[in-house]
C-alpha cells in the first residue's frame, strides 16, 4: 500500500517528530506541505494529514492543501500535536475530507512542547512532549492502519 503523510510543522517540531515516529521503518514518504505545496496524491492508497493545533484547529495551510490537493475517494487519517488542549482538533480538516468523499479510517493525537503566547514567559507547556511513550503510541496507531507497509 503506497503510504504518504502531508504535515506542517513549525515551532519546535512536535509533529514533524510524531510523523517520523510513523514512518521509521516503514515505505512511506513524508511530505512537508511548506517544502512541497503542490505535492501530487494521486497515486497514494493511503494518506494522512499532519499538524500541530492552531488556535485550536488544524494549521490553515494543511486545510488548503487537503481541498486542493487530495484526489477524491481516498482512505485518509489525521495526526495533530497540541499544546494544552487540542479544541476542535481535526473538525476542519475532516469537514475538507468529506468533501473529497475520502474514507475516514482514525486520528491520532497528543499533547507536545509549547512555548506560544504567555507559555514562554514559563518556558513553555509539556517541556518534553511528544514523549517516548507518545512517539510509541503513534507508532502503534500507525501499524494498526497498515500492518503490512
């Protein structure tokens, strides 16, 4: 099954961090959507959506890419870090899905290192985060969705 995961990933990497987790040792191709926006899909079976929580939902530009890049009908998931709390999580970026008619098959979420708005003033929410056991949580969800990649 030709794998890829589409992510946007910025202040400290949490998710970058969550998607690598995903893919060590396995065939999949990570695509940065800042690197890569107009990345082609077509020819993936399966294909997830990566971003940290953005005044509590999806980073827009993950959203734009979805509606303009994934092909109709395809079987797709979600990943997202977050700060504190993780809001409408993945509302937007499902809602972006269905209009492409895609197959919903799970997401996958934690908490990740923060340093946005009065966090830095503390040095930062979840120092530490993604821990190990999140990074195998994530490993774990992503082998359920295909075992044999």
């Amino acid at each position: 099954m030709k794998t890829a995961i589409c992510y946007f990933s910025y202040h400290h990497g949490n998710t970058r961090k969550v998607v690598q987790a995903m893919a060590q040792g396995r065939d999949v191709d990570l695509i940065d959507i800042a690197a890569q926006p107009d990345a082609s899909l077509e020819a993936y079976d399966l294909i997830g959506f990566a971003s940290g929580i953005y005044g509590f939902s999806f980073h827009p530009s993950v959203i734009d890419f979805a509606r303009r890049r994934l092909p109709r009908g395809k079987r797709v998931f979600f990943v997202y870090t977050y700060g504190g709390a993780k809001g409408s999580g993945a509302k937007a970026i499902a809602k972006a899905a269905a209009e492409k008619d895609a197959i919903l098959l799970g997401e996958f979420g934690c908490r990740g290192y923060n340093t946005f708005g009065p966090f830095r003033w503390v040095g930062g929410s979840g120092k530490g985060l993604p821990s190990q056991a999140d990074l195998d949580r994530a490993r774990s969800f992503f082998a359920a969705l295909c075992p044999a990649s």
